[in-house]
C-alpha cells in the first residue's frame, strides 16, 4: 500500500521516546545522582570544580528533550481520536502509570515511593479521561469547561508530571484537531515558557495523518524500562566510576 509523504504516528512516536530518552538523561541521572546527590549521597565527594561545567550539560540535554512530551499529546489525541475501545485505551494508560511509579521514583527522586510527583503516564490517563468526557458532551460550553477544570485541578493535586498545564495541551490540540495550522500555532504558543519544546509542532505539522507499523506495546513498556535502568546507573554504575 502506497503511503502518503509526511511522517507517520509511529515515525512521531519514535522521536517522541528518543527525545524523551535523551531528556531523561538529564532528569532521571544527572540531576537526582549528580547534582542534588553531590556531597552527602551516593556518590559522595565533592567535584565543585566540574559543578558549572555539569550545570551546563544539564540544561543542554534538557533542551533537546523538551519537544517530547506536546508530541505525546498530541498522539494521545491521536490514539483518542481513532481507537475503537477508548474504555481499553484508558486502561492500558492507568495500568501503565502504575507500574512506572515506583521506576520514576527511583530515576528522579532517589526513592521507592516519592508522593510529592507522580509520572507522565498520570497526566496522559486524566487528559484522555477529560476529552473523553468533552466528546461526550459534544457543543455544551459549560461541560466542556468543567471537565477541563476538574481535569487540571486533579493533575495538581495528584502533583503529576506537567500537572494542569498538560491537561490543558491535551484538550487545546483535541479542541483544535481538525484544524492543523491553529493547532500547531496555538500549541507552540502554549508551550513556549520552554525554550526548545515548541520545535515539537514541526514534526507534527509533517504528520499525514497515517499511523505507520509500529510495535505497540514497546512504546509502553519504555517509559519505565528506561527509567529503571538510568536509576541502576545512578545507584550503582556512577559510585563505581567516581569513587
């Protein structure tokens, strides 16, 4: 089958998961381990005179990362929009939250179980929940309103990854799904209080709509493989190089 020029659902998920890789570099190693580790920690020591230089990668590798997650709204709108058990599609995300806790905690906190932050997958779930909920209530204003509230007050409450500003994302690039140009103006627009993360609707302009051969389960069972793995390294693997 001939597919149409432009970059597919899997070709945007695969940026999206290598963004969010290089991203976490920064936040599940180098911050948790290094930086607010230094000196009384695992690592133990003091290297005060590599301290700016560190600084400096950090927020470099934090920049790359950024367009990461507008991207994973938007296919979260995308998923929404075309999955046929949106029941099973909010499931498999609450599942998946769950299960990435405990490797979030222990990536960007240094702990089994930290309540003061919960992961991505959180924000995702009560974002799919919200403009499940917009959908069914189709042109009433109010509802679509109060949905967007309770959806973002949840979020903050629960402290999840990008909290009610995600929710927000979420519902702007389902409200303005069908309209490409507002949606990556608006959406860029929106989240340019992070230098780098509005280059996302770039690639998501490019998108043709098609969803494009991709190993489903893999893209979730990455987010908390990686994380567990970079916490292995900054347990176990840095003390070893350092000390």
């Amino acid at each position: 089958m001939k597919t149409k020029a432009g970059i597919s659902g899997s070709m945007l998920k695969w940026i999206a998961v290598l963004l969010m890789a290089v991203d976490h570099v920064g936040a599940g190693i180098v911050e948790p381990y290094v930086l607010n580790a230094w000196g009384g920690s695992p690592l133990g020591g003091t290297f005060s005179e590599s301290w700016n230089e560190i600084l400096a990668i950090d927020q470099i590798i934090r920049y790359i990362g950024r367009p990461s997650f507008p991207i994973f709204c938007f296919l979260l709108v995308q998923g929404f929009v075309h999955t046929h058990n949106v029941k099973k599609y909010a499931l498999r995300l609450f599942l998946f939250a769950l299960v990435s806790e405990i490797p979030f905690d222990l990536a960007l906190h240094i702990k089994v179980f930290h309540w003061q932050n919960q992961n991505v997958f959180f924000t995702l779930f009560i974002g799919l929940l919200v403009i499940w909920f917009i959908q069914a209530r189709q042109n009433a204003l109010w509802a679509k309103l109060a949905g967007l509230l309770a959806g973002a007050v949840l979020a903050d409450a629960l402290h999840t990854d990008y909290g009610a500003f995600g929710v927000a994302l979420i519902v702007l690039l389902y409200l303005l799904r069908n309209r490409k140009p507002a949606q990556c103006i608006l959406g860029a627009v929106c989240c340019a209080w992070e230098l780098t993360a509005p280059l996302a609707f770039v690639p998501i302009w490019f998108y043709n709509g098609e969803r494009g051969r991709q190993p489903r389960w893999f893209f979730y069972w990455f987010y908390p493989v990686h994380l567990l793995l970079y916490s292995f390294i900054g347990l176990y693997v840095l003390p070893a190089l350092i000390l």
